[in-house]
C-alpha cells in the first residue's frame, strides 16, 4: 500500500532515526513543501558503509548496485520507503549544500513530537499560510477587542455580538463593529437599517489598499453608525463586509472577494492577507474614540479565519455547540495551535496568547448531563493541546508552564454560557426591533454580557494612539 500523507511524516522520521539516531533527527529539519512531499536537511553527514550503500542502491527497483547517482544511500532509501511524498531530487540536503544553512536555523520550524521523536518541521503552504503566522497576544493600537468565532454557522455567533453591541451601546459605550466574515456577510443588515449602510466595505477596502491604498479622506466611507445609537446612550458603528456599493453592483462582489484575500507585494516586501486586516482595523479604529471593537470572524478554518483568530491581539469567543462535530472541529484547530505555542517556546516567546481563547457553549441545553459532558470534552482539549503537558520539557519547549485545573472556573477552558431560546431562532431585529430591548434578551444572555464585561474591563492597557 502506497504512504498517504498522513503516514509520510512518521516514516520520513523512523528512517532517519533507524540510519542516524534520534539526536541526528533533533539536529535537523524536515521540509514539507507545498505539495506535500518531505526532504530533510540534515546537520551533519552520515558515514555508510561501502557494502551498505551498493546494497541499499541495489534494493532500490531501477538502480543498479554501481549507480553513480548524486542521491546518498539515505536519499535513495527514503525515495523506496516514501514514494511520491518524497521529494526525488533533493530527499537529504547536507550542510554543504545551497540552502541548508537557512533551513537549519529558520525561524519558521516548529518543533513537533511523531511518536516518541522529537524533530523540527518547517511547512510551506500556498493556502492555509495564515494559521502558521505568529499569534499575537494583545494589540497594540485602540480599545480592547473580542472576537466572535465559530467552526459551524448557525449557533448563534452574530446574534451574540449584536446583542453585546446593543447592550454595551445602553450603557453608555462607544462600539465599533467589523464583519469579517466575508464570504457569508450578514451584520452589515442585522446592524444597519436601510439608508445607513456605508459606501463601502471591508472586501473593498482589501482590495483598493493593494491596488493604490485607501486614502484618510475616504476612511469614513466604509462606516456606518447603527440606529443603536441614541443621545443618551454610546455609540455603535459598523464596518460592514460589504457597502452599499457592491450592493448595487452585486456581479463584481465575487470578483473582489478573490482579490480581497491575496497577498499584497509591494516595494518593502509582501503583505498577509492577516497584516492587511490589522491594519486596517487600526486605521479604522482612529476614526473615533470607541470602548470596544467587536468583531465577527469567518466560521470554520478557511484562510481568512486565521488573522481574527490568532493575529489581532484579540480575546477569542470561540462558539460551540455540545455536538461530536464542535468538539472533533476544535481539535483539528487546537492541534494546529499547539504547534504555534511550542514554535514560540523554542525561539524564547511568551506563548500567554493561548490564555485569551475562551469557549462558549451556545444553545445550552438545560439537561445536566449534556452540559458536563461538554464541560469535559472541553476540558480535554484545552487540557491535551492548549496547555502544557507534563513532559513538554523534553523537548526543551517549557519554561514557564501553563495549566489549570478542571475546576478552576477562572481558567481559559471555563466556558462562557448562552442557553437555547427559542424566541431567537428568528432573529431579525432590523424587521422586528423590540428583539433588541433589554427584556427581550436579558434572560438568556445577561450572565453571557456579564462575562465580556470582566474580559473588557481586564483586558491589558493598550497603547497610546
């Protein structure tokens, strides 16, 4: 049976422990480039045995025993075990050789655990780049911001947000809200009647700012302040996906979607899709003095999902419901995190961004034993991908360990709760606006607000502006 990819890594590596031992793997670096397929550079050179190599080119379907190739015995080994997963031209790049030094004390690589071996892994992708980026623990520009994430639609994300934005916007605070879920825009309508919706939208602003850039005069045309507001009350203002523009031109909204989401390459170098979103938000956040930026990311763990998630120096309200298919997606999600954390061990960073990623149970269930299953699975994961394990210190990840308690409800894992109502399976308040009176949400959401409240209010002080 051929390697798939899943198997190619875990026998890439009992390979080379088998022809060099475990510290000649911890030395080196694995390359999985784009497509898949594994090289290793290697931090020394392997004596083999004459017999051993004629023998191991003999093995070898094709190659004769007095084969000349450039290919070492470990190169050609690697190529018989790994199949298409190996890269054939350069399977092991030595130290000598162009491009090893680099790739040997890159600060991309991850040190990651196969099995019980420890290696370095360094993984080039064209789509997904954004969830290798350095996570950012706290932003340096503005208000406290709170994003509202989700792998699913559909449990309740938006309706949180708008109901905090209404809630905080009563009692007197000023509240900027960006939709970045630009592939299924919503909050542009659930948060601006008719008439105020803005010129444009994020999708434009990504694309114009990696065209010619946005200008300052033309800022304020890419936000609109909600009926939320009142004299009395703060403000709440929107920077919706989409503006009133694409609206009226709804052909080209595809066709800027594709360009909004590709990296910018200018005279200084090339710009994520993550760095544009940042500093658009910053450059957005100026326009006014506002007390929160609320924003809603794109659901599941498409690119786009990435910046919101772990670039924006945010709190991350990551919702779910108490389903295998929450759990089992915030897995794949929390495994991909736990890389970054130990990326940043290894190279001497704080990895406290881990602290600022809190699960909300949405649509509670008032039946006891579903709750304190999802409390457990919840739980579990925090416990086996966000914290620190007991034996992270082989591999020399671990300096100032973080872990909790399942009791602890003050922990990261202590999940924020939204029990199931009914009454907002239908939630459309800009045709039914007494959904955003304080009687009709406060039941269900008051411990909910309460809980952003204390993550507003302990947030760390941001920088001037």
């Amino acid at each position: 049976m051929p390697v798939l990819f899943d198997d190619a890594l875990p026998a890439l590596i009992q390979i080379l422990k088998e022809w060099g031992g475990g510290a000649f793997v911890e030395r080196g670096t694995v390359l999985r480039d784009a497509t898949g397929r594994l090289s290793f550079f290697a931090a020394e050179r392997l004596s083999v045995p004459a017999p051993a190599e004629a023998e191991v080119r003999a093995s070898v379907k094709g190659t004769p025993a007095d084969d000349e190739s450039h290919i070492d015995p470990l190169g050609l080994r690697i190529i018989e075990y790994l199949g298409a997963y190996a890269r054939e031209d350069r399977p092991v790049v030595y130290p000598t050789e162009d491009g090893a030094s680099p790739m040997l004390t890159s600060l991309e690589r991850i040190p990651v655990k196969v099995g019980e071996q420890f290696c370095y892994l360094v993984d080039r992708r064209i789509v997904g780049t954004g969830w290798l980026a350095e996570p950012v623990a706290t932003s340096t520009f503005g208000p406290p911001r709170v994003v509202f994430a989700s792998l699913k639609g559909g449990v309740g994300r938006s309706t949180a947000l708008t109901v905090t934005a209404t809630d905080l916007a009563r009692r007197g605070y000023n509240v900027l809200v960006i939709d970045l879920d630009l592939e299924a825009p919503g909050l542009g309508h659930l948060l601006l009647e008719e008439g105020r919706l803005p010129d444009y939208g994020v999708i434009d602003f990504l694309v114009e700012d990696g065209i010619g850039g946005v200008g300052e005069d033309l800022l304020h045309k890419f936000v609109g302040t909600s009926r939320l507001t009142s004299p009395s009350g703060g403000v709440v203002d929107v920077m919706p996906a989409i503006g009133r523009k694409s609206e009226t031109a709804p052909e080209n909204i595809l066709p800027k979607l594709s360009r909004a989401m590709l990296e910018d390459v200018n005279e200084t170098g090339t710009v994520s899709v993550g760095q544009q979103v940042s500093s658009m938000i910053d450059r957005i956040v100026a326009l006014a003095s506002y007390d929160a930026v609320l924003i809603d990311s794109r659901a599941g763990l498409a690119e786009l999902a990435a910046p919101a998630v772990i670039g924006l120096g945010a709190t991350v309200l990551l919702f779910g419901t108490a389903q295998t298919q929450t759990i089992e997606g915030y897995r794949a999600l929390f495994a991909a995190l736990q890389l970054l954390a130990q990326r940043d061990a290894a190279q001497g960073r704080s990895a406290e961004w881990r602290l600022r990623l809190r699960p909300v149970y949405a649509k509670a269930s008032l039946n006891a034993d579903t709750a304190d299953r999802f409390h457990d699975d919840i739980y579990e994961l925090y416990s086996e991908y966000l914290y620190d394990a007991e034996d992270d210190d082989e591999a020399g990840v671990q300096t100032d360990p973080l872990r909790f308690t399942q009791q602890d409800d003050s922990a990261p894992h202590a999940p924020l709760i939204i029990p199931f109502n009914p009454a907002f399976v239908d939630f459309d308040p800009s045709r039914q606006p007494t959904q955003l009176t304080t009687a009709f949400y406060e039941q269900s959401f008051r411990p909910f607000l309460d809980a952003v409240d204390r993550i507003l209010e302990s947030a760390p002080d941001e920088a001037e502006n």
